[in-house]
C-alpha cells in the first residue's frame, strides 16, 4: 500500500487525498487505502529511519544545514487533531489551521523534509477527551511548545546518524533562550533569527561587586554595564554590503554588521533600581541585516569568533530553501490535502508526502550529475525532440 500511497501523492490530479488518490489507480480500492493510512497496524518508525537515511545519502555532510521551521495547514471545523484559531506564519495572520513544526536537511540549493510534527495548542492538551478520540499517543499528550518538539527532533533526526553542519531557526525559535541553550548544550552550531528587541551585553562585560553606600553589602556581583536591544547595539557599528551567493536574477546581496556580544539570557537578577535583569550568557555573534526594501532583521549565531561576515551572512541567508520545500510539498504532493482526523493518519500522510518528496529530489540529483557528464548529447537529444516534449 506504501508504495500505491506514494504513486498517488506524485501522480497527476489536483486533489492528494485518498478518495481521489483511489478513484485515479484501478488496482487499488478506496477502503484499502483509508485503512492503511488512517488505522492500519504498521509501525512507522522503520519508514522513519529509512526517510533520514535517504536524506543523510543524498545530501547530509558536515556542510548541510538542517533547518528548523514551521507549517500551517488551514483546516475548516474544529474535529481533526491539533486544529484552532493561530499564526499561521505561511498567512502571516490568525487562522483556524493546523500547525507542524518541519525539520529540512539541506545541502546548496537541495533540500529534504526529514521530520513533520504536529504541535497541540493548550486547547488541545487540556482536554483528554479531544485527545482520546483523535487518538493522540500518551507521549504526546502533554503541551510541548514549538521550540521543545524541534528540540525532540533534532535529537531523533541525530541518533538516526544524519550529519550536519549546522541548526538554522527563524525568530519564532531563536527567541526561545531554552531553545538557543539546548542546541549549545548539543555542542551544535547554530543560526537562528531574533525580534530586534532583544537584549545583549558587550562582549567584554565583566561582573563587578558594587559598593553598597548602606545596608548589607551584596552577595552576587553583577554586570559592569546594562543589557541594550540588539537594535541599539548595531546602530553605530559600520554596515557593509555582502554578496552571499548567485541567485537566478544574479548576486544576492544586503548590507550587514556584525558585532561579538554575550546574549543577556543567564539568570535573572535585581540590578539596582532597574528590577530583575538577565545576567550575560554566552558570547555569540549578533548580526543585523539591512534589506533593499528597508526592512531590517537581527540574529544570533554561535559560529566561531574568527567567522568571516560573508559566512556569516551565508548561514543566515540559507534559511529561505525549506520555504521551497514547504511550497512544494503542499502545492505538488498534496500535503495540506489529507482529510482524515486522526494523529496517527495525518502523520502518516506528512511522512508518505516526505519519502515522494525526497524520491522526486533523488531523481532531480541523479539528472544533475548526469546531466553534467552528457549535456551535449542531452541538449541535442531535446533540440531534436522539439520543444512539445519538455515539460
């Protein structure tokens, strides 16, 4: 059924769910595969491994990044797992969807869906009857934020043995200072983009033991210099223009600054008259991004202090791939398709949807590095075939 499943996702049609999927392929009833996805007995997890293992071949390495991201389904009514009124960050508004967090391994411009988890709103966990019938599994019944199942997937995606360079996040994870230090706790270098608002000391900020005019002296010392926003940090630093690579319209460039910092994310603790502040944490990168549009954008990254700001830059910018992925995956393989209700149906789905997205990239390379050795014979063969056959 597997393999009928998958034929299904990447065969023509415009609708990817199972009863236009059966009505297209004469061997296979509808019953057949409404049972195999939705309530089948079969274990994923030897398909899971399979996926990662493929991804790994393909295009895992020390130079791969794996990036951590988001995806919103929009669903009417309130009955499949997982579904309520939130940001949907592909609408950039509020909408009733259905949210996974999305892990890509990528390699230059080729990227692989490894891991697609469905996030459960509190309005979910909190109640276990909803929980029950959408047949979610025990483990999964506590509320997880975002960043904690991204972290979950890191280390499953790792002990299946993938190879990678380095964690790329956009804001709505690289605000999470548990996400942050959990990746550094991982011994992993990572990327990850932050609201302008957040506060960072200089990197030389030392801890002193002010001198108290009365009173008992303190116990603990405190930062030498308050936190300011990243914003503040880079307005006087010098800006420079960054080619980062060639895209289809030529260079891709903006201009950027980038400055050491340590990241104001240690303990809180009450600093004279200012309340309780984040005492330095660990010393990072802060880089901040001018757009031609105007728009500007801050990041942290752990990456060495000797870093060029072109790698710098290189990192950030290699984010934008798992949006093609997402795209490609909803527009072309019917992920946002499936109509079932269930957790273990939709997760089923999203991985039939990874392993036909990850078959269809296998073939794409094997053309790229034939396509290298007999290009001449290719472009003849096509030149001779007229332009009706290419697609």
């Amino acid at each position: 059924m597997c393999p009928a499943y998958i034929a299904g996702l990447i065969g023509p049609g415009d609708r990817k769910s199972v009863q236009p999927m059966a009505a297209r392929d004469d061997g296979v009833s509808y019953d057949k595969l409404h049972h195999f996805i939705g309530s089948g007995v079969w274990d994923e997890a030897p398909l899971e491994m399979a996926l990662l293992a493929e991804a790994n071949r393909q295009v895992g390495g020390d130079d791969a990044w794996l990036i951590i991201d988001d995806t919103a389904l929009p669903k009417k009514g309130r009955h499949s797992v997982g579904v309520a009124p939130q940001y949907a960050s592909a609408l950039g508004k509020n909408a009733n969807c259905q949210t996974l967090v999305s892990l890509t391994l990528a390699s230059g411009e080729v990227p692989i869906m490894v891991g697609l988890r469905l996030f459960l709103p509190e309005s979910w966990t909190s109640d276990m009857a909803r929980l029950e019938r959408a047949g979610v599994p025990e483990d999964f019944r506590h509320y997880r934020t975002k960043p904690e199942i991204a972290l979950a997937e890191i280390d499953r995606v790792r002990a299946a043995g993938v190879r990678f360079g380095c964690v790329l996040a956009d804001a709505g994870y690289g605000l999470s200072a548990p996400f942050r230090q959990g990746l550094s706790k991982r011994g992993l270098a990572w990327a990850v983009g932050i609201p302008f608002k957040q506060k960072v000391y200089p990197a030389d900020v030392t801890m002193v033991f002010p001198v108290a005019g009365r009173g008992r002296p303190r116990k603990n010392p405190i930062p030498d210099i308050t936190s300011v926003s990243a914003k503040a940090m880079l307005e006087t630093m010098p800006w420079r223009k960054v080619n980062w690579r060639r895209g289809t319209k030529g260079q891709l460039s903006a201009c950027f600054a980038a400055v050491r910092v340590k990241v104001a994310d240690g303990p809180p603790q009450r600093i004279h008259d200012m309340g309780a502040q984040h005492l330095p944490g660990e010393e990072v990168w802060l880089v901040g991004e001018h757009r031609s549009t105007g728009e500007r954008k801050y990041y942290l990254t752990n990456l060495p202090a000797d870093t060029p700001i072109k790698q710098l830059a290189g990192a950030i910018k290699a984010r934008w791939i798992c949006e093609q992925a997402h795209q490609q995956l909803k527009e072309e393989l019917g992920l946002d398709h499936f109509e079932g209700r269930s957790w273990k149906g939709l997760h089923r789905h999203a991985l039939m949807s990874m392993i036909a997205f990850a078959f269809l990239q296998s073939l794409r390379l094997k053309q790229a590095k034939g396509g290298k050795k007999n290009r001449r014979t290719a472009a003849e063969a096509e030149l001779a075939s007229g332009p009706a056959s290419h697609h």
